[in-house]
C-alpha cells in the first residue's frame, strides 16, 4: 500500500511539473506560430505589441492562412539582416574562442598552480565576475578609446575575450582532477604544457564545454555592448536586428525571430549532455 501511495504521489508531481513546464513552449509556439501568419492576420491578432494602436490581443497557436511571406522577405529581400547575422558570428565565434584561449590558462593556473597573491587574485576575478556591465562600462569605453579601436568588431570582441566567468567555471573542474593522475602523467615524461593538454582539458571537458556554451548564449543575446561600442549600423550584430523593424513589417520581425533563435538552439541540443553533466558536477562540488 505504501508503494502505490508513493507511485501515485510521483506521477502526480511529474504530470504538475510536465503541465508548468508547458508554459515554457507557449511564447515559442507563438512566436513560430506569428512568423507564419499574414500581414491582415498578425495586425489582427498583434497589432497593439506591434505598435499599430489596437489593444486587444487575439494570441493564436496555429495560423489562419499559412504563408512564407516573412521569412521571403527577411532571407531574400533584406541585405541588412545578413550583414548583421554574419556581425553576430563573427563578434561571437571571436569572443568565445578568445575566452577559452585565454580562460583554459588562467583555470588551470588558479587550480593546479601556487603563487604569492593566488587567493587575493582569485577574490578579484570574482568580484569581476559579479560586477554588472554598466559599472565598467566608462572605464572599458575609455580604454578602448584610446586604442583606436571603437566602432570596429574589437570593440565588442576584446572586453569579452577576459570574461572571469570561463575561468572561474574551469577552475574548478581543473581542481577535481586527481593528483595523483598529474603525477604519473609527469613520471612518463610530460611536461606542463603536455599535462594541460593530455590530461587537464580531457578530464576537464564538462567544464569546459559548460563555459564555453553559456558564453556563447549570453555573447549571442548581447545588446548592451554593441550598443555603447557601435556606432556604425552595419556593424551591429543580428541581437539588435530588431529594433530597426518598424510595426507593419511584424512577419518579418517574428521570422527573424526565429531565424536568430536557432544557433542557441542547435548549439544547445549538440552540448546538452556535456551542459548538464557540467553543471551537475558544478553542483556536487558545491
């Protein structure tokens, strides 16, 4: 008796978590759902979010009249979402890259390593961490002033290359690695370099990849550092796409949309399982 109590009470909570968890899909839905819709039906059904002066909203999960119209105009007869889709990879595949070039040597510093200052250094990568963008954003403005390098992709790319947060994730995955692992690896003639290579980023790949794709979703839906560094239009990345779309292009603005949600997307579903083992571990160190 006791064992069905406990099965009912399971199910129970999976089909209460599975039903909450349905909200999640409900704006997605809707948004694919508007990018397929024509232009009588989305100021119809959206003309108030779209600025168009209606105030009822008359959300739908399925399209009237289903139509390719939004997505025609944004894939072949907008230039500007392409130029700014190629902005976006390049800022972001640059800044990512660069914060495991520069985070997978400070991690491994910070966990294998001991040097005079280590602890107080440490301290200050995470309070680094902690500060919002707009704390920092005069001073790294400044900066980047006087290197010459404002309104130009460096702008964007260079201030993120030294996020603290790559490499306060792999530190502490780098520390789980066993000494005694390192020790062998040094006994059969490895070097420091070889150690990092062979051993610390293998065993250190959940880590890795767990930093490695939260940068890439937060570089991705940056808005707040193009804005401050770019002056020039055709060099915004594809986050602020958007904002240059007025109300009666609503089928195109939904199609971008979607077009911009897919690389988080795929990324995510090819590092899943490295994600969520990566932030697992994270939690049982804790």
């Amino acid at each position: 008796m006791e064992r069905i109590k406990r099965t009912l009470i399971g199910l129970t909570c999976r089909s209460v978590l599975t039903a909450l968890s349905l909200f999640i899909w409900i704006p997605v839905l809707l948004l694919v759902s508007a990018s397929f819709m024509p232009k009588d039906e989305l100021l119809y059904r959206y003309a108030h979010p779209l600025g168009m002066g209606a105030k009822a909203v008359h959300a739908s999960l399925l399209p009237v009249y289903l139509t390719l119209e939004g997505y025609i105009q944004i894939l072949l007869r907008s230039r500007g979402f392409f130029v700014m889709f190629w902005n976006s990879c390049l800022q972001v595949g640059a800044l990512v890259m660069g914060q495991m070039a520069v985070g997978i040597f400070g991690a491994w510093a910070f966990a294998r390593y001991t040097f005079p200052g280590k602890k107080k250094l440490f301290d200050v990568y995470i309070l680094l961490m902690l500060l919002p963008f707009q704390v920092t954003e005069v001073s790294a403005y400044l900066v980047l002033d006087r290197l010459k390098i404002l309104d130009t992709h460096l702008a964007v790319i260079l201030p993120g290359i030294w996020s603290a947060f790559p490499v306060f994730i792999m530190s502490r995955f780098f520390e789980a690695i066993p000494q005694a692992m390192l020790e062998a690896a040094r006994l059969d003639g490895a070097g420091e370099l070889s150690l990092l290579i062979k051993v610390g980023i293998p065993v250190g790949k959940p880590g890795i990849v767990t930093a490695w794709m939260l940068g890439f979703f937060e570089s991705w839906n940056n808005m707040e550092r193009p804005l401050a560094y770019l002056k020039e239009p055709s060099l915004w990345p594809l986050s602020l796409y958007l904002s240059r779309i007025r109300g009666e292009q609503g089928a195109a603005a939904f199609a971008a949309c979607v077009i911009a949600m897919l690389p988080p997307v795929l990324f995510f579903l090819n590092g899943q399982e490295e994600l969520e083992q990566g932030i697992f571990l994270d939690g049982i160190k804790e």
